[in-house]
C-alpha cells in the first residue's frame, strides 16, 4: 500500500470535521486503529526476521533455476518494505516520541520515512508478473523455456523492475526535508516535514505514476495466475505423455512443485494487493465528493488494508517451506543441524 497511509492519522489529528453518520465512532476508531498498529508492528518484526532466513535460504541454494532469483529478489523487496514499515510506525509509538528532546509531529515525519513503501510495494507486484509470466512460458514452451529466460536475463529483468520503481519515488523523496514548522492549530513549533517545490508538481507525477503501476501489474498477475492454472492442466495429460519415462516423476513433480508455489503466493498477493486497491479508489473519489461524514470508517479501512500488505510479506515462508523440499532441506540443514543429522538430511 502506498506510503500516504501514513498521512492518516488517528481522528482526533484528522483535519476532516467528523461527521456523525460514520458507523464507527471517534472513540471506536482510535481504539481500532492502535491495535492494527500493534498488530502492524508486530507482524513487521516478525517477517523482518523470517525474510532474512529466506534470503539466507535462497543464497546456499544457488543461483542456476530463475525462479530461484526470483524469489530471492522477492525476499530482499520485503524485507526492505517491513523495515521501512517499522521505521514509519516508531513514530506512532507513545513512548518513542515522548523521549525525544524535541517536539515532533509524528504523522509527517512518519510519511518521509515511509515515503519508500510504495516502491517497495510495486516491486513485489511486478516481481510476481515475472513469476507467473515465467511459469505460463514454461508450460507453454517447456523444451524452449532455459533458452528463453535464462539466469543472466532473469537478473537483468529484475534489476530494472527495481529501478524503475525506485526511481519513481526519488523526487518525492527528495522534495522533503525536516525542519521547524508553526503548527497554528496548537500554538506550537515542531519539527515536521517541509518542501522544496510546488507539491502539485512533485506529488501529482508521482501519485498518477504510482497508479499507473498498481493498476497495471495488479491485474496482470489476476490474469497470468488464471492462465498458469488452466494451462497446468491442460498441458499437464501431454507432458505425462511427452517426457521420457526415466524424467517424469522428476520433471513433472518439480514443476508442478514450483507452480502451485507461485499460484499460492500470487493468490496471497492479490487478496493481500485488493483493499489497497478499493482504498486507493476511495481517496481518489474522495477528492470530488464530500467524505468526511465517512473518515473515520475510510481511515480504519485504510489501516487494516496496510495490515494486510505488511501480512503478505511474512507469509511467503510457510509456502516455501511447505511446498520446496529443497528449501525445507537447506533450511533444516543451516538452522536445525542436530535435527537435520536426526530425520537423516546429509
């Protein structure tokens, strides 16, 4: 989800004037909104943690299969999403900004230090166009496929997905910068975020790119991860058929293995992807209807959409492990040595 999430803040910051036809009330809100930020937190420290094992993971078993980079690549994206999510959420946490020497407006100095989310974000939306798209070209051209897409394309292809998704958010970032603002609707100087530019500028580019992004790879990964599970099984009779007798339960099983992975995950990724979609809908409705009577119900949803994107980038652990005998083995082999020697893993 993009990082202006952070620029709603809790009701009572909200500079919308409350309306008393929202379902959820002021009090309700709050109390929602400060046990998704724990959750938040929670959930960011902990795929902090298993990502980093996905890494280690994925380096010792090599870089020869594509899917292989790929993943490691996907890793690497969330890994850098959920520390950027936590450097964000330090600032809604009381007793962090109450044992700063200065006083801060946590909201703005939340958004610059999550203003990296969204590239992030898209990353792993267009890492996941390479998988599926990679896996239909392997069922549809099996024999051609290593030609085709081989290591060195795939890190090529990688590479500029990352950049290019960087490189949208760079001038945003730079157009801020920390200093002391007068905040008149409580007397008080803080230290907050200031702009360079015209924001109108800097923001709107960035905002209409960024969208561009997630309406463009969200659907593609919808429309590859159905392909991939009709073409598997439609192909999946002529390849039994095709394969040499001494390959197939190697080759078939591998496959399969490495599909229902990416079919999984994907599907994980597009429940995940689909509340930022309908919230960033609404923020967009927002600007020409009157939605204030409806902030406190948008604010909440916006925060549990946010969950569910920190959610998607711990999850994808307990797939590898349960579908990747291979990850399952070296997993075992670098964290559990004793019990890899006792179940008979060499």
């Amino acid at each position: 989800m993009a990082s202006n999430v952070f620029n709603i803040s809790l009701a009572q910051e909200n500079p919308f004037s409350l309306g008393s036809q929202d379902i959820i009330s002021e009090s309700a809100a709050n109390v929602i909104v400060q046990v998704l930020i724990l959750l938040m937190e929670t959930f960011s420290l902990f795929g902090i943690l298993v990502n980093t094992i996905n890494l280690i993971v994925f380096y010792k078993q090599g870089f020869k299969a594509t899917t292989n980079i790929a993943f490691l690549a996907l890793s690497f994206a969330d890994l850098f999403n959920l520390v950027d999510v936590e450097l964000g959420l330090v600032f809604y946490n009381s007793f962090i900004v109450n044992a700063f020497p200065y006083p801060i407006e946590r909201t703005e100095l939340s958004n610059i230090t999550s203003t990296p989310h969204p590239a992030f974000a898209r990353v792993r939306s267009w890492i996941f166009v390479f998988l599926t798209t990679e896996r239909c070209l392997c069922i549809v051209f099996p024999l051609k496929i290593k030609r085709i897409i081989t290591p060195f394309r795939t890190v090529v292809v990688l590479v500029i997905i990352y950049m290019l998704n960087i490189a949208v958010v760079v001038p945003f970032w730079f157009d801020m910068y920390v200093d002391w603002k007068y905040y008149p609707n409580v007397n008080k100087t803080m230290l907050g975020v200031k702009y360079r530019f015209d924001r109108t500028y800097v923001r709107a580019p960035v905002h209409v790119t960024l969208a561009v992004i997630m309406f463009t790879s969200f659907p593609i990964v919808v429309f590859f991860t159905c392909v991939l599970i009709w073409k598997l099984q439609k192909v999946s009779r002529w390849r039994l058929k095709s394969v040499k007798t001494d390959q197939l339960d190697s080759t078939s099983h591998r496959d399969k293995t490495i599909v229902r992975m990416v079919v999984a995950i994907a599907c994980v990724l597009i429940v995940s992807l689909a509340p930022s979609m309908v919230y960033f809908l609404l923020t967009s409705v927002s600007l020409y209807f009157d939605a204030s009577k409806y902030k406190q119900s948008i604010t909440v949803f916006s925060w549990f959409a946010y969950l569910l994107d920190v959610i998607n980038s711990c999850v994808n652990i307990l797939f590898y492990y349960q579908m990747s005998s291979n990850y399952k083995h070296i997993f075992i082999k670098t964290f559990f040595p004793c019990g890899s020697c006792a179940i008979g893993l060499k």
